[in-house]
C-alpha cells in the first residue's frame, strides 16, 4: 500500500513539473512573441522616421529642384509656354465702365476699304511650316531665354493693371507678347540656318512713335503755319500713328541704319471690340454690299440679328482701318489686336481688293490644344506672322509706289472710323441678350469621327441657351435602328439620368432638307 502511495506521488510531481515546464515554456514563447512584437514595432517605428525622413529629403529636393526650375533660363519652348502662362493668362480686363476709355470722335476719313473680306485658307498651314522650319534650324533645347520666376514677376505687375484704354492695351502687349518676340528674334538672327530661312537682318523693331518728319511730329506740328481747314486727306495718313497702332520693322543689315516696314498693327481694347463681336463680324463678305451700303437694319425685336449686324459693322470698320495702312505702306501683312483675340490679316497685291483674315484666340486654343500649346500660344503665333512677314532673304515685301497708286485707283473709300461706328451702336446693344457666340477651336471643326456599327457621334450646341450635348446620327438603311433605341430609351425613362443617359428625343433632318456628311458616301439624316 506504501509502495503505491509513493508511485502516485511521484506520478503527480512529474505531472505538476511537466505541467511546470509546460507553463515555463508557454511564458518564454510569450516572452518571445512580446520581445518579437517590441522589435517588430521598433522596425516599423524605425521604417517610419525613415520613410518620413525620405519624404522630407524627396520634399526639399523637389523645392530645391522647383527653385531651380523658376531661376534657370528657358528653352525656346518653354519660354513660349511660361509667357503664356504666366504673363499672357494675366491679362484683366477693366470691368467698371467709369473707368474704361469712350474713345475720341475723329474726323471721317475717306479709309482705302477691301471689297471682300475672305478666311486665309492656308494660314495654319503656313504657320505649320515657319516652326518646322525653326525646330530643324535653331538650337530649341539651349537654354537661351529669361527664367519662369522673372515671368511670374513680370505676370504679377500686368495683373495689376486692368486693360481700360489703348496705354494699357499697348503695356500688356509690348510686355507680354512683343518683347517676347523681340527676344527669340535676338536668338534667331544670331543663327546662320536661321537666317537663311528668314530675312532677320538685324532683327525686329516695334514702333509707335511718328516719324521726325511726319505732319504730327511736335517741331514739324508747331512750325506749320494755321490756315483754312481743309478736308483730311487720307494720302497723309501713313506715318500718323495714334497710341492705338504701331509698326513692326525689320532693322536692315549695312553700314547705314535703316529699316523696313514689315506689317502694322492696330490695338482695339476688349471693351471695346469683343471677341464675341469678332467670331461673329468675321465672315466672308462683300463689304460695300454687305456692311456699308446695307439696305435692312435689324430691330431691337430680334436681338441676335442686331447683334451681329453690329458686330459686322464694328469688326469691318476696324479691319478697314487696318488694310487702309496696309495699302499706303505698301504691305502685305498686317495685324487687329484687342489683346485676347489677335486677326491676321493678309493683303494679295495679284488682288489687292480682297482682305484675307485669320482670327486667333491664344487662350481658348491652347487649352483646347495642350499638346501643340507653344504653336497656340500668342507669342508663338506671333513669331510665326513676323517671321512670315519678314519673308526669305530676297523675297520682296515692299509694294513701290507706283504700284501702290494704281491699286489705290480701283478701290473703294469708307468714310467712317471705328469709334464713330462703336458711338452709334447704345450700349444696350454691344452684347449678346441670348449668350455668349461660344468659342470654336481653330480648324477643328467637323466630324468628332467616333461611330459605332449604326451611327456616328457630333457635339450639337444650342447657341441661344448655351446647352451642348451629344447627338448620334445614321444614314437612311440604318433609321430603323435608331429608332428602336429611341424606343428603348423611352421604356427606361425613370430611370434616365440615374442609371443610364438622358434621352431627349429624335430628329428627322430628311423633312428639314439637313444632310451632314460625315465621310465618303456617308450622309446623316436622322439624329
């Protein structure tokens, strides 16, 4: 009985040892996981300050880099982009109208008038092949040009001069758009591929001060003797530039200084002629028939033709200007600004009565256009206009006089400026009761070319509302399809909007005679 006794004992000290050791070993395991815890978390914690550090060295290298960025000089390129960017962009226009210029009556002159006004066809062609030519010709990747960081310095003092006038129209133009030319066209000429392409001679010069000998230069002004007055004679008017025009010359290489003039600029401030006046004023026209001897004026009772009867009267008045100077001075360029919209204009002397135009919004364009920015900005489209003006080395420019006078002997005169044509129109008048006239980007207009296995898609605008929404057309084989979507969408009306689009109805252009062609042999006929 002893002997059983002491064999139980013993069995349950090594089972209270075992259980002993049992306990030992899961507290040590436990110990183990806690210290493996303590280092896991002390690596992350460690992982953590390195990461934050990366970070912190990541953030002050790219605030290092970003410093350089804006202090470096610019390449051909990207100068053109920071202009835009940070100057152009700045532009404000003077909204309180106690402060904007009403502009002086000037006396009626009897201005050299183009008999058709037409789009220049190959305009963007052209510009197309002037940056070809710049990018196999000039260094585009040196870094030749002033830094972001001066631009956006120069950006902030623009911004705080809001354009009410001709002065601060010209401010904002020669500061963020002429100089800037100026400035390539320093590079430009200082290239020997450069030059053979393009007659730089010693480069560009923007002038609005009058000749020393002009009939509106002080000493000349102050010596001539008072007498009767006398009916002003547009044969004078060529050297007498207001704050409102300048010219652009080509300072000639020699030993003499002397220069050319390659085109003339007018400014128009934006209060004045707005760009909703110029998409709408330009059109191909006759403008004796269409404008200046035009038999019907539309009522107040139908305002969008009001409007854009204005808008073709004021946008006339002011090109006419221009080709006026572009006639005297012999020239085949010239250019209408209003610091947001720029018109190129181009006179044939073959046809000298016909003014080609091309109408350019920098701002809209580029952002329509952010891949082919540089080619959309203002300086970018007006290096290309100088450098087209300027022409090749040899290419006459300059009309002589005797050509001038015998073009002058077949046109028509105009004896209305443009601030008499903007008194006459009230100011209840000046813009659009239904809208803005919506922006179109140039050139690209037409098919948007995305189509299924039954239609094609186009962008539809209801102008007098300002509401643009998909339409979807397909020709005559294809109606019945479209119709039994039309018919689908009709069942899911509850639930348009939400789960699948708004539906708002079909068209049948077959009826209204509206045939859209989209390709070869394609014809849209119900949408």
């Amino acid at each position: 009985m002893m002997a059983y006794t002491k064999s139980v004992d013993e069995l349950q000290e090594l089972l209270r040892q075992a259980e002993q050791r049992a306990a030992d070993a899961e507290r040590d395991r436990q110990q183990e996981r806690q210290r493996a815890e303590r280092e896991q978390q002390r690596a992350e914690r460690e992982q953590q300050r390195a990461e934050r550090e990366q970070q912190r060295a990541e953030k002050e290298q790219l605030r290092a880099e970003d410093a350089e960025e804006q202090t470096r000089p610019t390449t051909f390129i990207e100068y053109i982009v920071a202009c835009h960017i940070h100057v152009f962009l700045k532009l404000v226009v003077e909204t309180d109208k106690k402060l904007t210029s009403k502009g002086s009556i000037t006396n009626p002159r009897n201005k050299w008038c183009p008999t058709h006004l037409r789009p220049w066809p190959d305009f963007l062609e052209q510009q197309r092949v002037i940056f070809g030519k710049l990018h196999d010709s000039f260094p585009t990747n040196s870094r030749l040009f002033e830094s972001r960081g001066f631009l956006a310095g120069l950006g902030y003092r623009i911004s705080q001069r809001p354009i009410a006038n001709e002065k601060t129209l010209e401010y904002f133009l020669h500061n963020s758009v002429e100089d800037p030319v100026r400035t390539i066209s320093e590079q430009l000429k200082q290239v020997e591929s450069v030059r053979r392409a393009f007659d730089m001679g010693r480069g560009i010069v923007f002038e609005n001060h009058p000749h020393a000998i002009s009939d509106v230069a002080q000493e000349v002004a102050d010596r001539q003797t008072p007498s009767t007055p006398q009916t002003p004679d547009h044969r004078h008017d060529l050297n007498q530039l207001r704050p409102d025009q300048i010219c652009v010359y080509r300072s000639n290489d020699g030993p003499l200084e002397s220069r050319t003039m390659v085109f003339v600029s007018e400014y128009k401030p934006p209060h004045k002629l707005t760009t909703p006046h110029l998409r709408l004023g330009l059109r191909a026209m006759n403008i004796p028939n269409d404008v200046v001897n035009r038999k019907t004026i539309p009522t107040s009772a139908a305002p969008d033709a009001l409007f854009q009867y204005h808008a073709e009267r004021l946008t006339a008045s002011a090109v006419t200007q221009t080709y006026h100077y572009m006639i005297e001075g012999g020239l085949e360029y010239g250019l209408l600004t209003t610091g947001e919209a720029f018109v190129f204009l181009k006179v044939d002397w073959e046809e000298p009565e016909t003014l080609y135009y091309h109408l350019a919004e920098p701002g809209p364009e580029v952002a329509a256009h952010p891949e082919h920015s540089h080619v959309c900005t203002a300086v970018g489209q007006y290096l290309a206009f100088s450098l087209l003006a300027l022409g090749s080395p040899g290419q006459r420019r300059i009309h002589g006089q005797e050509q001038r006078r015998r073009v002058t002997l077949g046109l028509r005169t105009w004896a209305q400026d443009f601030e008499m044509t903007l008194r006459s129109i009230p100011e209840s008048e000046r813009s659009l009761s239904s809208g803005s006239s919506g922006y179109k980007p140039t050139t690209y207009e037409g098919p948007l070319y995305v189509s299924g296995a039954r239609g094609v898609l186009f962008q539809v605008t209801m102008i007098a509302y300002g509401y643009t929404f998909v339409g979807k057309g397909t020709v005559q084989a294809f109606i019945r399809d479209l119709e039994h979507e039309a018919a689908v969408y009709e069942r899911l009306r509850s639930i348009q909007g939400v789960n699948v689009p708004v539906f708002l109805g079909a068209i049948d252009l077959r009826p209204m005679t509206k045939i859209y062609y989209y390709d070869h042999r394609v014809q849209e006929e119900l949408t």
